[in-house]
C-alpha cells in the first residue's frame, strides 16, 4: 500500500507531497521508456553516456563591471582562478542596444554591467583571452555579432569558436516592458537569421538558446517555467520547419536551454530530469527525429537572483551552494552560482571567489560527480519527476491551446499568470507559509547581525569617461564607411537576404551597437507594448 501522509505539505510548485514514498508510487514506471541509460533517450538519467566523468560541467559566471578595460582584467583573473566558460553581463543601456552617449542612458552607463558600443569595446574585453578556446556566453544577437566582428578582426576562425546566444528568448515573455525594443516580428527575423548564419559560419555555437531564468526569477514556478520553456522551443523550431531554408535536423543539433535553480532542492532535481524527457517526446512525436545527438537537452542552470535576500548576506553562501548541488544532481551542463551579495551589489572579488571556489569544491571534492544520476530509481525522485513532466506538459498543452506561445503573450496571458505568481508568492512570504531564513524567521536586527560584508564601488567617474571615449571613438571613425555599410543593412532587413550577415559587417566598418540596432527599429518597427506608452 502508498503510505499514507500526516500533514499536508507541498512543493514548491504547489504538489502534494506525502511522508513515504514507495514502490506502489512508481509502480506504472518502465525503466527503458521512462529513465533508460545515460545518452539514450529519454535522457532522463543525462544527455552524456559518461556525465560528469567524461565532460565535467562548465563554471561559467554572467560578469561585468564598470569599463571594458576593468572586465579584462576580471576575465582574465576569473581564468586564472580555474573558471572555464565566460559569460558578458553588459550594463543597462548595452542590454537594451543603446549607446552609452545616449541621453537617456545617463547615470547607467557601466552600472551593474559592461558598457559595449563598439567592436573596439569588445576587442579591449578579450584583450589576451584566446576566444578560440573559451567559450563564451553572450545576451543578445547584437552583442554577438559585435563579438563575431571582434573574433574576425583578430585572425579568428569563426569555426573555432563555441559559445551561446539566447536568441530564442523572444519567444519567452517577461513580466516587464523592455524599452526601445524591436517588435516581435524584427526580433524574429534577426533571431532566425541569426541561427541560420551561424549554423553555416560559426557551427559550435548554440544559436538557439531559449532562457526560462527570468520567468522563474520573477515568480514562475517550476511547472509553469519548464511548460513555457517547452512551448518557447516548438515555436522557434517551427518557425524554422516553416522557413525551409536550411534541414530541421540543422535546428535541433545546436539548440540548447537556460534555467533558474531555487531552493526546493528536489523538486529542482527532478525539473532537470523531466525537462530532459518532455524535450525527448517533443523531438520524436511532433518531428520524428530519430538521431539521439538531435533530441539533447542541453541546460545552463544559474542560481535564481530572487532567493539571494540583503538580509544576513552570508546566509546567501549556504542557498547558492544547494542551488549547484541541485544543478548537478539534476545533470546540468553549465552553473552560474550567484554572488552571495549581489541583493546589495554586483560581485566583489571576494564573492566571485567564493562563486568559483563553490562549484570547484562540489566538482573535485564531494564526490557526487563519481556516479551518473545517483538519485535515479528513488520511490520519491521517479514519482516527482513523472509528476513534474504531467504538470509542465499540460501547461504546455494549455499555451498551445491558445495558438501557442506568440497568441498568448499578446492575449495578456502571461502578465496574468505573473501577477498572480507574484501576488502568492508575497502572502506566504509574509504570512510565513513560506519560511525565508532571517527575513521572516529567526529575523535580527540589522544591528545585531554580527558581520558587515564588503560592497563593491564604483569609479564615479567610469561613465562619463566611457561616453567622452565614445564620442572621441564617432568623430575619428570613416563616417562614411560606416554609413554605406547601414545602408546595405537596411536594404538587407527589406529583403530575403541574411540581415545577421550585413550587421556584422556593419560592426567590422565601426558602426555601434545601437546604430546596428536602430537599423531594425527603423525597418520593423518597436514592440507594440511600447508604442501604446510612447
């Protein structure tokens, strides 16, 4: 018989969950459908035949600071400390394609990120970092390609480097309005355009990443972000399907995901699991693939910024090193551990030391990398991960029942579910339902917590000497050159030809970031959210 529960206690997505778990819970699972061996589909125990002992996860931090002199010398320092994947956190004003001489970018140029204008600006970034053997992370298609023009200035071959752009994350809607963003439409376009130019010029790269951190971050549970996720991905492959242009297989072989891990440790487990095995189904019912390098589920997880609180800092150390746990207990290929202060701050050495030394600790001392998913077979791990997989695929199924994930975003469906979210979220916060040690247990003073933890500080000067820099940078540029090549960008972005090819070109010329992206914004026009403000 199931055992029977005493208390009615939940996961973090709001399952019930019992005391005992037995063979009676799983007694429907069949191991080669259900778990099978690692490398094989359903991939369910990971997407390596040998894991961590054949290609041990990837340390990669998402950094930046002040200047693109101050981010060489953390890269390189990052290096040094025994981190093997990069990751460009750029500023406000870069994130949303701006130049930092913008007037309206006052006050936020270098702040908590990298101002990057300029393919100068990323070649000073890489200064001395051999790009053809670190991978690399970069935000968005524009900020990439200013990366590609960087790499092929210096003598690079593309096909050498390896790296990730999260360009499908157009089809992921987030709870805020991005500003001076180009319409759905354009993003689509340059998204496309971007994972076919790169499958064909840079073929290590995942040219289609799509990211569920940010849903999660601001108040998606597990089901509903892995739901989402699930439809972001059928939506870009069939785009891609109905494009033509290049083989379905072409899609699948480089796609990869982005998730955030928070502190239900085994409900975060057993999200990776099932994520794995919702994407196998995925792969072989809706597109008959049948090559198992086609259906890999391959995830970034990065410890989810909304569970780092200010209050006692150092209680942040403890949740971010179960974060990577989970993350690697669920097979990850890649962990961002979060700085322990970065609810007060961007990362100071100290943190980012700390950040490193957490995942190195985990991967070369625990020894829990020895054995592939050393949880499968668990009554409670298997009957978690087959609850996981019904609930996200029946909300995956609800979003397709609205026309899919585009349909639904513009219905206002996703602004919904994010308010409510949000809204329980607070109330069991403060009601404490939910338990948040030293915020709404076991609280102190902040006079009487016995540590005070160093803050990061800015040069209160870095902003306005990036803008003169850049202003210097526009007067000195071939002008003319500069403009020919935007020209031959917008007569690109009117036609059928690969718009990713000419923004490169337009980069490799000296044109900004922003001067790249207004060509877009010009010939597609912005997101309707934000005309109706305008």
């Amino acid at each position: 018989m199931a055992a029977e529960s005493s208390g009615e206690l939940t996961s973090h997505s709001g399952i019930p969950l019992k005391d005992l778990y037995t063979p009676e819970d799983i007694k429907d699972l069949d191991y080669a459908r259900d778990l099978g061996y690692p490398g094989q589909p359903p991939f369910t125990r990971g997407v390596y035949k040998t894991m961590y002992r054949g290609q041990p996860f990837t340390i990669r931090r998402f950094t930046g600071v002040e200047t693109p002199e101050q981010t060489n010398d953390l890269y390189k320092e990052e290096l040094r400390l025994g981190q093997n994947g990069l990751a460009i956190a750029p500023d406000v004003p870069t994130s949303i394609a701006l130049d930092s001489d913008n007037p309206r970018c006052e006050g936020d140029v270098g702040f908590c990120g990298v101002p990057i204008d300029t393919v100068e600006d990323m070649e000073i970034i890489f200064k001395d970092i051999p790009v053809e053997k670190v991978t690399c992370w970069c935000y968005t298609p524009y900020i990439t390609g200013l990366y590609f023009a960087m790499a092929d200035k210096r003598g690079v071959d593309l096909k050498a480097l390896g790296g990730t752009t999260p360009a499908m994350g157009i089809f992921c809607p987030v709870p805020v309005d991005i500003p001076f963003k180009v319409s759905l439409d354009g993003e689509i376009r340059m998204a496309m355009d971007f994972a076919e130019w790169t499958a064909l010029n840079v073929p290590n790269w995942h040219n289609t990443s799509v990211s569920v951190y940010g849903q999660k971050d601001n108040g998606m549970n597990n089901i509903q972000s892995l739901g989402l996720l699930i439809a972001a991905s059928v939506e870009a492959a069939d785009l891609w399907k109905a494009r033509g242009k290049m083989p379905l297989e072409q899609f699948f072989r480089r796609i990869s995901f982005e998730m955030a891990i928070a502190n239900d440790m085994f409900e975060e487990i057993c999200t990776l699991r099932a994520a794995r095995r919702l994407w196998t189904k995925v792969c072989q019912e809706r597109y008959g693939l049948t090559d198992r390098k086609h259906m890999q589920f391959r995830v970034r997880v990065q410890t989810s910024g909304c569970t780092n609180v200010a209050q006692e800092p150092l209680n942040n150390i403890i949740r971010i090193a179960y974060h990577m746990l989970s993350g690697c207990l669920g097979g990850a290929q890649a962990m961002h551990p979060n700085g322990y202060d970065e609810a007060l701050c961007i990362p100071t050495d100290q943190s980012m030391l700390l950040s490193i030394r957490t995942l190195q600790i985990l991967q070369e001392e625990t020894n829990v990398t020895a054995v592939i998913d050393p949880l499968g077979g668990s009554y409670y791990v298997e009957w978690l991960t087959s609850e996981i997989e019904k609930g996200a695929w029946e909300y995956y199924k609800k979003i397709e029942g609205m026309g899919g994930i585009c349909r639904a975003t513009r219905s206002g469906f996703f602004v919904n579910e994010y308010k409510k979210a949000n809204i329980d979220w607070d109330k069991k916060v403060d009601s404490g339902e939910k338990t948040v040690i030293g915020v709404n247990k076991y609280r102190m003073k902040p006079e009487e917590v016995p540590y005070k933890v160093p803050v990061y500080k800015f040069r209160p000067t870095a902003g306005q000497e990036k803008i003169a820099k850049l202003k210097k940078y526009k007067r000195e540029r071939e002008n003319a050159k500069v403009q020919a090549a935007l020209d031959r960008l917008e007569k690109a972005c009117r036609s059928d030809e690969n718009i990713f090819e000419y923004l490169v070109q337009a980069y490799r010329s000296g044109a900004t970031l922003q001067e790249g992206t207004d060509v877009c914004r010009k010939v597609y026009g912005l997101d309707t959210a934000q005309l109706m403000k305008l």
